[in-house]
C-alpha cells in the first residue's frame, strides 16, 4: 500500500533532473558524512578511501563540522546558526550524498542523524529531497554496521531523499586497512561499485523519489 507522505518535504523540491554536475561542465559532487567522530576513527578512513576510488568526473567532498551543530529543534529553525547553514548550502550544492556510518547500539551515532534531521528540513524545501544517496560503513564485528545502515537508509527515505536500494556493510573494518591506506581489494572494488551506482544514479533523469513508492505504512505525525 502506498501512503501519501504527511509533509510536503518529500515530494516537493524533488529534482527529476540533476541541477548540476557534469550537465554544467564540473565535477559530479558526492556530500560525504561520516558519522564517527572519533580522529582515528576506522569509518572515516573508509571515507577518504572513497575519495580516492571515485571514478573520473567525481568529487567526494567530506564534511566534517557534525560536532558543530546543535542537536536538532525546531524552535531553532528560524536561525539555525552558521554550520547548519553550511551544512545545507553543502546539500544544496551537491549531486548526490554518501554516508558513512558506525554502528553504535543498532543504529547511526546520534551526530549523524541529528545532521540527517537538520537536512530534512525546512518542510517543503528539504536540501537533501530528491537526491540520490548511499550508505555505507563498518564495524570491527563481520556484521559491518548493517543495522546502522538500514536505519540511515530508511531515515534519508523518511527525509525525502533517493537512496540506493542496498547498503555495503565492511565487516571485520579493522582488518582491511594497512595503516591509513585501505588495503582490502573486495573492499575497495566493492565501495568503487557503489560510487559507480550512486553517481549514475545522479545522472540519470526523470527518477522518481523512493519514499512514495516503497516505505510501507508511515505513520501520521
Ligand atoms: C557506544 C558504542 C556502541 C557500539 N555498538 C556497536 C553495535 O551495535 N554493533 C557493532 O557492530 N559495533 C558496535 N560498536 C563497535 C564499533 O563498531 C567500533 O567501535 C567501530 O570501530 C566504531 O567505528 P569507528 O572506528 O569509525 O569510530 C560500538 C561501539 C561503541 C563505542
């Protein structure tokens, strides 16, 4: 069953074509956040990685203020501060946005869905509403993050953005880097794969928000 979404921010501002990217003559741009905060944190290096395995005419740009911003109210909406503005404007300017995430307890670190939450808004012109995304992340168990994945997924859905229908959960983080370097080839095949699909996902025209169409049963707020 197809519920209609109760605010406006998951369907209007829904871009069917991309605004920017290669179409005006620069570089596919992919927002990256990761959601450990942590300075020797394993995710992040996941996430340089992918800067360095995007394929050509792909910038992943990391974004590393999360501890910036205030945890989100609404109350706060009328002047949200300089990092949520910077946050948004970084959402705005990008073609698509990649999440790498932990898992703490089941589910992303808290930095990290405050700053899906302040992306989610304002309602009806959501920076994030219509863009193709993609989650990814580890753990130090071979379970790889995945609920924390899955959890991201469904909230960027939730957020009116258009993530890929699958997750790349790295088990076992710990052992697929040799110092700052990831040094695992399946690891790194596999993220090169889905930077592939995240960005074709970005140039591709007349595609259709996810939420609609596949989140079942949402609840009225
Ligand atoms: C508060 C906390 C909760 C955690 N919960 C989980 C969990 O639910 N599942 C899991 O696989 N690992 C869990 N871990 C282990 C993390 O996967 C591990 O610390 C990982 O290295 C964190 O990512 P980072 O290196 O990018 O900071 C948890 C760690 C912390 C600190």
């Amino acid at each position: 069953m197809t519920v209609p979404p109760t605010d406006s921010s998951t369907v209007e501002g829904v871009r069917s074509v991309p605004a920017g990217g290669e179409a005006a003559g620069r570089p596919l741009r992919i927002l990256t956040l990761v959601g450990s905060l942590r300075r020797n944190s394993w995710n992040r290096r996941l996430a340089l990685a992918a800067k360095s395995l995007a394929p050509p005419g792909v910038e992943v740009v990391l974004w590393e203020r999360l501890t910036e911003l205030p945890h989100y109210n609404e109350e706060l909406e009328h002047a949200p501060g300089p990092a949520v503005e910077e946050l948004r404007a970084e959402a705005r300017r990008a073609d698509a946005l990649l999440l790498v995430t932990p898992e703490y307890n089941g589910a992303p670190p808290s930095a990290l869905k405050n700053a899906i939450d302040w992306l989610s808004r304002p309602a009806g012109a959501a920076p994030i509403a219509g863009k193709p995304a993609a989650v990814t992340g580890g753990s130090v168990s071979s379970f790889g993050a995945l609920w924390a994945q899955q959890v991201a997924r469904r909230a960027l859905m939730i957020a009116g953005a258009r993530p890929l229908e699958r997750e790349l959960p790295v088990g076992k983080i710990d052992q697929r880097f040799s110092g700052e370097e990831l040094a695992d080839e399946a690891t790194a095949q596999a993220l090169r794969e889905l930077l592939r699909e995240l960005a074709e996902a970005a140039r591709s025209e007349g595609s259709e928000p996810t939420f609609a169409s596949t989140t079942p049963g949402r609840r009225e707020a």
